[in-house]
C-alpha cells in the first residue's frame, strides 16, 4: 500500500441541508453535553471517518427552527426577508441509520452559538445540518497512532479509538479541566490513555498537550497523528512533529479547532 493510500480524503459529496429535531438530550459531563438528532432529513446521511464535520445550521434566540437555505446555481440560497442562522462545524459523534440518529456532542463554554444552543436544547426543537463534504479515510493497519486534544477534539478521538481494530496501537493524550471532565472511553485497540489536568488554568492557556508529546518516545514503525484544540498549541504541535520529529506530513493531521481570545476562528478541514 502507497502513501497516498494510507490517507486519502474522499468525496467531494453532494450538499444537502437537513432540518433535524432533538430526541435526547444528555450530559455526559459538567461541559459536555450529547444532543441526539433524527427525523426523515436523516435518511441518505453518512459519515465514514472520524474526522468528519458537519455545518450545522442554529436558530436564532426566539427561533424553534432555523432559516433553511437551498443550492442554487451560483451557491447557497437563503430565502428573501430571514435572519440567517449562525454556522459551526461540529462532529458526527455517532450515526445509527437503522435507528435513525445522530450524535453531536458539545462543549459547554458559556459563549458560542452552538454551546448555547446545546445548553437550552431540548426535545422537540430543530437544528439544520449540512455535510459532511467530504472525509479523511485513514487505515487502520500502521503500526500505532497518536491522538491527542481538548475537549474539542474528545468527539473525534473518542469516535477513532471506537473504529480501530483489535490489536492496533493507540496513544492518547487528553487535556480537560479536572477529572470530573473525563469520560469512558470504549475501543479494541491497544490504549496507552494520560488524561492532562489544567487544575484552574484556563483552556487554552496551558502547553500541556505540547509538554506530553515532547516527552514521547515515538515507537518504531509508521505512525499516524490525529490532535485537535487550541489553535496556537496546535500549530506548535504540528511544528514540532513535522519539523523537529521529521514525521510524514501526510500522516499527520492537526488542526486548530478554536483560539484563544478570538471569536469564530475557522481553520479549513481539507
């Protein structure tokens, strides 16, 4: 199997925008909350890596639904006279076609569009869904992989460490405010899991994620590396790994999911 192989992204998809409605609502712990969509919107919708995102689509304050656009010849269309909803990227947590649902979960950070809209969600109300685009299929036979992130990235790791086969090596670093933040998490893989403290420091504000992989020896053989939080902490990351550790630049994917002291920060998935 080539490099090119190994990491490919496929797609592009179709867009087609889904208006979904909430059918569970969960906390799974103090800043994190599970919100499980479904409706006939959802038929046809498939997620095939864990790196997926989807746009999602969310009312604005007083709205039940949000405005749902269509694709029209030159882009996205909103209807004339309506307040545009707010955009986030978020993870497809978990998709169950038979069932009928699909899972995102949510940071509760106080601040946001989607963190407030998840904090209020209830059963019964509507949020629009688009995408996935596209997805980053990884194999699932390199010799060990190395994820690490914030609460921003426990979606994706959490859905990868699920999807990894029997006998496959995962390293994992996660970093969240205290153990009251950590969460089970189920695979077949070989896991070698440190959760990272902030102990009162604010997100963001800490390298400890940095600190962790800088102390790694990184074993033998072809590695892959998933890492997802704070912009500037992942950029050192990605620097110090493709740089300093000479790793395959194909192999590694890290990626700034928000920044400290800036809001809306987007960095492009593809």
């Amino acid at each position: 199997m080539t490099v090119a192989e190994r990491v490919f992204r496929r797609g592009p998809f179709p867009v087609k925008f889904r208006l979904l409605e909430v059918r569970r609502v969960t906390r799974l712990t103090p800043h994190m909350m599970r919100v499980t969509l479904g409706g006939e919107d959802l038929v046809g919708f498939h997620s095939d890596s864990a790196d997926d995102h989807v746009k999602l689509l969310i009312p604005n304050p007083g709205e039940l639904k949000p405005a749902m656009p269509t694709m029209g010849p030159h882009g996205v269309v909103f209807p004339e006279g309506v307040a545009r909803p707010a955009t986030r990227d978020y993870t497809p947590r978990r998709h169950d076609p038979v069932a009928g649902e699909l899972d995102l979960d949510f940071v509760l950070h106080g601040t946001g569009p989607g963190s407030t809209w998840a904090a209020k969600a209830k059963v019964g109300d509507f949020i629009g869904v688009a995408g996935p685009r596209g997805s980053l299929m990884v194999a699932d036979d390199f010799d060990w992989y190395l994820f690490a992130g914030d609460p921003s990235g426990l979606p994706s790791i959490s859905r990868r460490l699920e999807e990894l086969p029997a006998g496959a090596r995962a390293i994992v670093f996660l970093e969240v405010g205290d153990a009251t933040e950590e969460i089970r998490l189920e695979t077949r893989a070989n896991m070698e899991l440190t959760w990272l403290h902030r102990n009162g420091a604010a997100p963001g504000a800490t390298d400890l994620l940095e600190r962790a992989i800088r102390g790694l020896t990184l074993p033998p053989g072809d590695g892959f590396v998933w890492a997802a939080g704070e912009a500037t902490s992942m950029r050192n990351i990605r620097e110090f790994l493709v740089d300093e550790r000479h790793l395959n630049k194909s192999w590694v994917r890290v990626i700034g999911y928000w920044k400290r002291n800036t809001a809306d920060h987007e960095e492009p998935h593809d």
